[in-house]
C-alpha cells in the first residue's frame, strides 16, 4: 500500500482478494493519515468486521464457507455415487457493511 500511494497519490480505492491484505493497506492508510482511499475485500473475519465498524474498510464481500464445504462434499458423493453434479453451482453472497453491520454480528465467522 506504501507504494501504490507513491505511485498514485491521488487513488480513490483499492479491491483486495483477501482481508488479511486489506487489514495491512488499512494499518498503512491510518499511519499515513490517509483516508480518503476506500477499501474493499473479500472474506470476513473478527478484524475485517472491527475495520468495517471503525470506517476503515468500505465493505467486505461476505461468502458462506460452511455452505461451500456442504455443496463441495454433495457434488463429490453425487460423483461417487455415479451421477453427475452440476457443472457451476452459485451460491449467494452479502456486502457488509458499517451500515448493515449489525446483521452480520452473530455471523461464526465473526467470533473468535
């Protein structure tokens, strides 16, 4: 993040793949006194929900690892069994974010 600010000062937001990354460009823009860059990530977490409640992360794009293992371990018994499971299988996913944070408070993703 240090040197994306050298390069592009003037950058409005950044995207990151994960949110341990994001946790760091955020712990970076703070000690720059940064905070116009808006950041946004994938992934939640105990940290990534404090970031999103302290302001200093715009949103997290919020999966269901526990639905993802189920629908992964279904399509693998279908295999097994023979059959044939579907080709994509979509499942849903939710932004949090400081204004619909309360939502995601009970979320085990949250907890420690």
């Amino acid at each position: 993040m240090e040197d994306v600010l050298v390069e592009t000062p003037d950058i409005a937001g950044v995207f990151f793949e994960n949110e341990i990354v994001a946790q760091g460009a955020a712990a970076t823009l703070d000690a720059a006194k940064c905070q116009d860059v808006k950041l946004v990530t994938f992934d939640l977490s105990a940290r990534a929900y404090e970031l999103i409640k302290e302001g200093k992360l715009l949103g997290v794009i919020v999966q269901d690892p526990f639905r993802m293992g189920y629908e992964a371990v279904n399509a693998m018994v279908t295999t097994l069994k023979g059959g044939k499971p579907h080709a994509q299988i979509d499942l849903e996913t939710r932004l949090l974010t400081k204004g619909n944070a309360g939502e995601f408070a009970s979320d085990p993703q949250v907890g420690d």
